[in-house]
C-alpha cells in the first residue's frame, strides 16, 4: 500500500509542474497591466517600470517562470500589488476560510445525501423517494448564487438568529488569540463552546447553500448504490437468518454500498470549490474566491497567480486524499493495483 | 433510422421527467422567439419618466422596474434570447474540439492518446471556475463572447472522455473490421462509420452540457466578468439585483434567478430522459 501511495504522489509532482506552468502562461496572458493602473495618476515612467521590476514583470519569460518555481518553492509568492501585504500572507488568512466552509458543506452534504438516498432506495417510489429525486434535480439546476441570495433573504434579516458576512477572531470570540485562521476548528478544540456558536450562526446559511451542489450527487448515488446491494445474495442470507432489518441495513448493506459514494464525494470536491467561489461573493465570506475574483477584476498578478495555484493544490491533494482512503475502505482495490 | 426515432420518442414520452423537460426547454425557447414581443425593449426606459427607480410590479410593469428604468418582464424575456445562445454556443464550441478529440484519441489509441488524455486530466486538475476565470478575463471586451469561449473550453474534457469511450467500444464491433478490410480509409471509418454509431452517447452529454453551461455562465456573468451591468441577461441582472437584497426588492431577484434554474432544469431533465431512451440499460 505504502508503494501505492507513494506511486500517486509521484505523478502529482509533475503534474503540479505542469499546472503551475499553465497558470503562470494564463496570467501573463491576461490583457492590462496593474503597474500602469497602480501609478496612472503620477504618470511616471521610472515609477512604473520600479514597479514592474519589483513584481518580477521584467525579463524573457520562461526566465521568469523559472526564477518565479524557484521563489515558490521557498513559500514566496511575491507581494501583492494593491494591498499592503504578501501574497503568502494573504493567502494564508483567506484559504482557511475557504476549507472550512468546503468542509462544513461537503459534510452536511454527505450525512443527508446518504440518508436520504438510503431511505429512498429502502421504499422506492414512496412520497419520500420521489422527494428525495426532486431535491436531487433542484440541487444540479438552481444557480448556487441565486439560492444563496434567497436564503439570505429569508433567514438572515434583523433581529434573526444568523449573522451574515465577513467573521473574523474579534467577531467569533473577542479575547481569545487565535492562532490559526481556522476560526471555527479552533474554537470548538480550545473548547471555547460561545466561539463556536457564533461561528456556527456565520457559518451555517453558506455552508448548507453551497451543500446543495454535492447533496444532489451523494443522494442519487446512494440510492442507486444501495439498490444494488439490497439485492445481493449476502443480504438476502442475512435476512434468512433473521437478523433485523435494522441491523441488515446498517451493518451489512450500508457499509458496502458506501464505498462508491464515498469516492464520488471527494470527486465533487472541484464543483464544490467553484461553488464556494460563487457562495463567498453572496455571503462576503472572507475566502479565497472572494480574494479571487477581486484580484482578477484589478489583474493583481501576484495574487491571482496565488490563488489559482492553491485552488488547484488543494484540489490534487484531496484527490490523493481520496484515492487514498479509497484503498484503505476498500482492500479489493489494493490487490488490484498491486 | 426512423424506427429508432420513433422509438425513443415513444420512450420519452412515456417519461414524466422527460416530458416536463421538454416542456421547459420548449417554454424557454418559446420566450426566446417572442421576446420582440415584450411589451418594452431590453434598454427602454422613458426620457420623461422621473420616478425613483427601481418600482414595484404594476398593471405597467409587471415585474417592476429595475434602477435603470427598464421592465424587469421585457429584460426577462430578452435574457432568455442570451441565456440560450451563450449554452448553445459554448456546447457547440466543447463539441467542435472534443469530440475530433475524444475520436482520434479513442480510434488512434498509442502516443495521440496518451497526450490528448494527459491534455485532458490536466485540465479536470482545476476546480471549473478557477479555470474559466482565468480564460474569461483574457479577454479585453466585456460581452457574452469572453464566457461563451470559457465554459465551452471547460466543457472539452467531458466530451472528449465520452466520445473516446464510445469509439473505443464501437472500434471492435464487426462493421468497422468489415469496412477496414475493404480498405477504406481510417479518416473515413472514423467519420462515417464509428462516428455516426457514437451519436446516442453524444447527444445525451450535449444535453446536460447546455444545462450545466448556461449555469455556469449565469455564475460568471454574476462575478461581472461577462457583458456590462445593463444587459439584459439573467446573471447580470442578478448581479444588478444583488445591492438591492437588504431593501426587500424581490422582483429583482427572484424572476432572474428563477428564469434561470426552470432553464437548467429543463435541460437536465431532458438531458436524463434521453439517456434512458438511448441507453435501454439506464431504464
């Protein structure tokens, strides 16, 4: 297994290689340029080219590509152009915003969609089935942004229990000096019970818009995954022996039915990153994709550059992740790629 | 050919999902036709008029006003026309280049395929919109064009994947040996006998692509990457909308979104009836 493992990351390195490369070409693509914006005003040409110069702007390409592998892999990502602050910083305040939403929502997702796709493959074609469809249905067609905007509405007015926007240390538990970004992790293992709330009531109305996208997917895979092992002979044996249903659906038929569904839940980890884009801009969640889209909009270089590299690391590593646990749930898998 | 035409017609129509789907593909298609007939243009708004903007639905405006001025029903309408042409266009685009892709790699097999598929994990490696952010803002001009070209590239791994796993499997069966032995030419095989056999598969990923376009492109227009905040077009107007949440100004908000998921929701519904004709296994 350790070979396996270490096969994978053997092919992430170049691939990461790769990806970086294509990253880096995109950028230096986009139209514009953010020193002219920067220093329009004094119209000063040595301004312009210092700033070109100390963001790494001038020079034969592949030089700088090269120059810019080398100063990534010692964690320098450059400063970003219209904040006061690198992009190392910036990102290591927003990503973790960012996961912890992902996360949030990918788990909300998985415990409904596998209870709800098990109860609907146990009665297909009850009330609770054909409920179950529609919410599937919904999930991959109403526009992640719009629903959002519709919960907002709804739950987060005044006087409300949810709070909406940007949290931070001082709103979540003033006074206590948090030393990761991870708010809500943090929170809830110094044990402090009232951070944690308040990050619940930040965290709860995006987290549970941004599950819809994978809920949709968890619920019908479970269904059908579950269909197929309900008809097994397995089962069917473990009925004969008189066994309860309860303890056949939970002990027997769920446990294999799950391995399927547990894949298909880290594959949706790329839909659930670009649904995370969308959901931080309604909620002002102070994520990555906020981060993102604002520096796209003003060609911050640095910071695009960084933000699309760790999109993409954190999606390659999860997906190692993934393959993974899906060797450990699964030992079938392991004499397979053996 | 025409047996089989009628025969998953039989088999959609049998489909309750099928039959709304089309209903809702046809309803939007329907608007996108009728559109020169709202009762007001996608930028009216009268010189005269000097109300405070934006207005609630009235027997004049039935969806209200935006801040504009103009008639959130006549935009509405007008919106579906780009909605549509942007899903089309960008499938069409993801077709044009993934499915030679997806044949050649699935029909030539060896080095072609190897780089073509590694071209293709490569780009499934990016979260979807990280990618079509990027491409959108290569662009200088803020149009429909910029999204139309980013979510059709987005949508090339998919198509190329189905298209090499239908040649892959139609390459074996017997007509294909039988042209290949009277010496046809593979560019010919490939084109006029495998690829014609591969249709079915096509036509089902097409479907659920133009629904999953048009939602990504409604999100990338809402981001303010694609055309100026006073088109007429769905994302757009909720991007518009969106200032207004904290007011209670529902009517715009929720036309916009909602023309949206009843269009995406049409697509994929037809998309999977049609899966369930084409595919007897599926049923």
């Amino acid at each position: 297994m350790l070979v396996l493992i270490a096969r994978r990351l053997l092919i992430v390195l170049p691939m990461l290689l790769v990806m970086s490369f294509l990253v880096f070409t995109l950028v230096e693509l986009f139209p514009g340029d953010a020193c002219l914006v920067k220093h329009e005003k004094s119209g000063n040409q040595e301004v312009i080219d210092a700033c070109r110069v100390e963001h790494h702007l001038e020079g034969p390409f592949f030089e700088r590509y090269f120059a810019f592998l080398g100063r990534a892999s010692d964690g320098d990502f450059g400063d970003a152009m219209f904040k006061n602050e690198s992009v190392a910083e910036l990102i290591g305040s927003k990503l973790p915003a960012t996961i912890e939403l992902s996360l949030f929502a990918l788990l909300i997702a998985f415990v409904l969609g596998t209870w709800i796709g098990t109860r609907s493959a146990l009665k297909p074609g009850s009330w609770f089935d054909a409920l179950g469809q529609i919410v599937s249905m919904a999930g991959v067609s109403i526009p992640v942004f719009w629903l959002g905007m519709m919960v907002m509405s709804l739950f987060a007015g005044e006087g409300d229990w949810f709070e909406v926007g940007a949290w931070g240390p001082e709103k979540i538990g003033p006074g206590i000096d948090y030393s990761t970004a991870f708010l809500m992790t943090e929170s809830l293992v110094r044990l402090e019970f009232g951070a944690f709330l308040t990050a619940l009531k930040y965290i709860v109305l995006p987290a549970f818009t941004l599950a819809t996208i994978p809920l949709a997917t968890i619920t019908r895979m479970t269904r059908s995954s579950v269909l197929e092992e309900a008809s097994k002979d397995y089962v069917t044996t473990a009925r004969a022996k008189g066994l309860s249903e309860r303890r056949v659906i939970r002990h027997h038929v769920r446990r294999n039915a799950l391995i399927p569904v547990v894949t298909i839940t880290g594959l949706q980890l790329g839909v659930l990153l670009s649904g995370a884009v969308l959901t931080e801009r309604v909620f002002s969640w102070p994520g990555l994709g906020t981060e993102m889209v604002e520096a796209a909009g003003m060609r911050d270089y640095p910071v695009i550059m960084g933000c699309m590299l760790f999109f993409v690391i954190v999606f390659v590593v999860v997906n190692l992740i993934v393959d993974v646990l899906y060797l450990w749930i699964d030992p079938r898998m392991r004499t397979a790629a053996d | 050919m025409r047996e089989r035409a009628a025969d998953i017609w039989k088999s959609i129509r049998r489909d309750r999902g099928a039959v709304i789907g089309l209903f809702l593909v046809l309803l939007v298609a329907g608007m996108a036709l009728a559109a020169p007939l709202a009762p007001y243009g996608p930028k009216y708004s009268d010189p005269d008029d000097m109300r405070d903007h934006p207005l609630p639905p009235s027997s004049e405006n039935w969806l209200g006003t935006d801040k504009d001025g103009f008639d959130v029903f006549s935009r509405l309408l007008w919106g579906s026309q780009l909605s549509l042409i942007t899903g089309l266009a960008a499938i069409a685009l993801a077709l044009a280049i993934g499915v030679p892709m997806g044949a050649l790699s699935g029909y030539a097999g060896g080095k072609v395929d190897s780089f073509f598929m590694r071209s293709v994990d490569i780009m499934l490696a990016f979260p979807s919109i990280v990618l079509a952010i990027a491409i959108a803002t290569l662009f200088k001009v803020q149009s429909v064009l910029p999204i139309i070209v980013a979510v059709g590239v987005v949508n090339i791994p998919t198509i190329a994947r189905q298209v090499r796993a239908s040649v892959l499997q139609a390459k074996t069966q017997e007509y294909v040996v039988a042209a290949r032995s009277m010496g046809f030419s593979p560019v010919r095989i490939l084109f006029r006998h495998v690829l014609p056999n591969c249709m079915a598969p096509i036509i089902v990923v097409a479907t659920l692509g133009i629904g999953w376009a048009i939602l990504s492109a409604a999100g990338l227009n809402f981001l303010g990457l694609g055309p100026p905040e006073d088109e007429a077009e769905w994302g757009v107007m909720l991007q518009a909308g969106f200032k207004y949440i904290d007011s209670g100004k529902q009517w715009l908000l929720v036309p916009a979104g909602a023309a949206i998921a009843v269009t995406v929701l049409g697509f994929n519904l037809l998309g999977d009836g049609l899966r369930k004709a084409l595919d007897p296994r599926a049923r």
